[in-house]
C-alpha cells in the first residue's frame, strides 16, 4: 500500500499497489499556474485503487474536449488529484502528497515547449514539446 495526504493532515488516501507509481512531468503553462511552480509532477492510477479519507472539496473545469474535477483538501487549498472525462477510471495524484515522494522516478516530460529556460531535463528521459501520443507516454511511464 502506498498512502499519501494534503499539507495540514485532513485529507489521507491510500494506494492499492505494491510499489511507488511512476510519474511524469508537465511543463504547460496550466500546470505552472495550479503548481505555482515551473512544473508539476503526477502520477496516473487505476480510480478504483484510490481511497480517500477526510473532507474533499471539488473544483470543476469544462474546457470544449473535457470536463476535469479536481479533489482539494478545503482547509489547507492542497490539490490532492483530478479526473477527467477524457480518461474515464483513472485518477492523476499530485505526486508531491504521496509519502515518501522522494523516491519516485520522473519517467517522462511533456509539454516541454512551456518550460522554464533554467529548467535542465535529463535528456535519458523522454519529453515531448506538447502532449505525448498515448502510446508512447504508456511506454515511458511504464519502462523499468
């Protein structure tokens, strides 16, 4: 079991899997806005191996190809994951709320066209300068 929370501690969720998911950065001027940060870091899991604890707080936003729903924590504004209908049953964790985040492996970059100039990327790791072909990005994120 991996487990995870927000900042304050109101909100816990447990992870059905066996090891830490991999995850992939996106350097879109959207995931720079939600982070604050120059990227942000998620990792995508099965919905059905998500339970969450506490109090959740649910942010809708319809664009014209999707409707995504993010979960935050309502005392502490953490983002903890989203769904959205374009990938109906699975969750994209903020990895950054996962325990143990330290250990996670970045295994793709995307969006890369909006990142920062002083941003450095591992060029080992795969990147893409705007969205991945799906099964390309599956590839990445599941190599060992």
């Amino acid at each position: 079991m991996i487990q995870g929370g927000c900042r304050c501690g109101a909100v816990r969720y447990t992870l059905a899997l066996d090891a830490p998911p991999p995850v992939y950065a996106c350097h879109c001027h959207i995931c720079q806005r939600w982070s604050g940060s120059a990227f942000s870091v998620q990792a995508l899991v099965f919905q059905a191996a998500l339970t969450v604890e506490g109090p959740i707080v649910l942010y809708e936003k319809v664009t014209e190809d999707r409707t995504s729903i993010q979960r935050v924590c309502p005392q502490c504004h953490s983002r903890i994951y989203n769904t959205n209908t374009r990938r109906p049953g699975i969750a994209v964790m903020r990895a950054g709320t996962l325990d143990r985040s330290e250990e996670l492996v970045c295994r793709a970059h995307i969006f890369t066209n909006y990142k920062q100039s002083w941003v450095t990327l591992d060029p080992a790791v795969p990147q893409w300068g705007e969205a991945a072909p799906a099964a390309d990005f599956a590839a990445a994120l599941i190599r060992a």
